[in-house]
C-alpha cells in the first residue's frame, strides 16, 4: 500500500530526499501515528488537549493493585478515541517499578491491523517513563 502524502519519522532527522526523513508506505505513516500517539501525554499539546496517553501518570498511581488495568484499559481508549481504523489485537507490557520515583518505565509491544484489511497487521515496541 502507497500513500500520497507523507509523514515525519520520529525523532526527526535529516532525510535523503528533503529537509526530514519521510514516511514512504502507508503502512510505514500508521506505525509513526500510533507510535506518536502512545508517547505523546495527555494535555502536552496546546490546541488538542485530549489529544495522547495518560501512561506516564498511570505509572506513578497510588493503587498499584488496578495498574495493570488501568494500562490495558488506555490501550484500548487510544484506539477506540484516535485510531478508529485500527484494530488493537495484541497488548504486551511489562511495568518496571523503582523506589526512586523518576525511574518506573512502562515497556510495550503493541500488535494491531487496519480494519478494512484485517490480513495487513503490524507492532511497534515503545518505552515510557
């Protein structure tokens, strides 16, 4: 599948063929929303406020009890609310807890397929914290 416009790859970096690197695939632009879409947090951008996830403070919860429902429940809320098209099919995690407050991390392979095409599936690998 080939798309007529492009997005950025994330981090940005310099390109081949212009001033960023740019998605070439459709496949290669669902991977870069979804990714964007888990590692941006609720409230971080100023015109869409509801706009990303609430992983980061999930990972700092009193109730630890809840935790890992609370992390599979805004799984499904992001695909539900931003990626209608998309299908969450597989959510692995892994919460890494510290003492020092600065240090839980939320390790995540996200597996999901675009609806109309259930045969195109695809993962990502994310790291919060």
């Amino acid at each position: 599948i080939h798309v007529s416009t492009k997005n950025f790859i994330f981090p940005i970096q310099r390109g081949e063929n212009g001033y960023f690197q740019m998605s070439e695939t459709t496949l290669e632009s669902i991977r870069e929303n979804v990714k964007m879409l888990f590692a941006t947090d609720e409230h971080e951008r100023v015109i869409n406020t509801n706009f990303g996830s609430r992983f980061r403070s999930i990972l700092f919860e009193n109730d630890t009890q809840n935790i890992k429902k609370l992390i599979v429940d805004e799984a499904n809320r992001l695909f539900d609310e931003f990626l209608p098209n998309l299908k969450l099919d597989k959510f692995d995690f892994e919460v890494t807890e510290n003492t020092a407050i600065t240090q839980n991390v939320l390790k995540m392979k996200v597996q999901y397929s675009i609806r109309q095409l259930n045969s195109i599936k695809d993962s990502i690998s994310l790291i919060i914290g």
